[in-house]
C-alpha cells in the first residue's frame, strides 16, 4: 500500500478531501484543506493538486488513542502537518510492519 492507493472523499465539514485508512489495527487520517496543515492551504478541485498534507494516525479499537508521534519523527503534538506524500508513504510502511 501506497499514498496513490489511498481514497479520498469530500470532507463532511468544510470543503477539501479526507482519508481515513485502517491499517493494521490503526487509522491513518490524511486531509488537506483550508482548515487543514497543507500546501496550499486551500479547498482544491482535486487531491493531485496538493503537495503536502495533515496526517494523524490513531488505534483502531474505538478509543482514538492518537499515536501519530510514533511514526512521525520530532513530532510533538496528535496531527502532522505539511507531510509530503513521500513522508505518508513511510508512516505506510511503518504501519504495515508494526506488531501491535
């Protein structure tokens, strides 16, 4: 699994584009929007016109235990922001190997 195989929606509040992938047992959230850490920092007609992205990644058991500092280097807060789809290719790999 790889970004290009990700599927985005329209977001459900506001306007933009949202995925919400489960993935060995967590939920990888990717948004780009105007209300969200991207580049640019606009509501876009199509997801290929942006070049960074939010991401979050959460345990998939309900609770929302948020872990995305467990896949994202010096990150000291729930969301990261500005993630290259390079970057969310790796926290895929890393999600795809973890024993959880």
């Amino acid at each position: 699994m790889q970004f290009k195989d990700l599927v985005f929606t329209p977001r459900q509040i506001g306007s933009g584009f949202g995925s919400h992938t489960e993935i060995n047992g967590f939920v990888l959230s990717v948004q780009a929007s105007s209300m969200s850490y991207c580049t640019p920092r606009e509501d876009l007609a199509s997801v290929d016109d942006y070049a960074s992205f939010e991401i979050a990644v959460w345990e998939a058991d309900g609770d929302r235990n948020w872990v995305t500092r467990d896949f994202i280097d010096d990150l000291n807060d729930d969301v990261a922001g500005w993630q290259t789809r390079e970057d969310i290719d790796s926290v895929i790999q890393k999600l795809l190997v973890i024993k959880k």
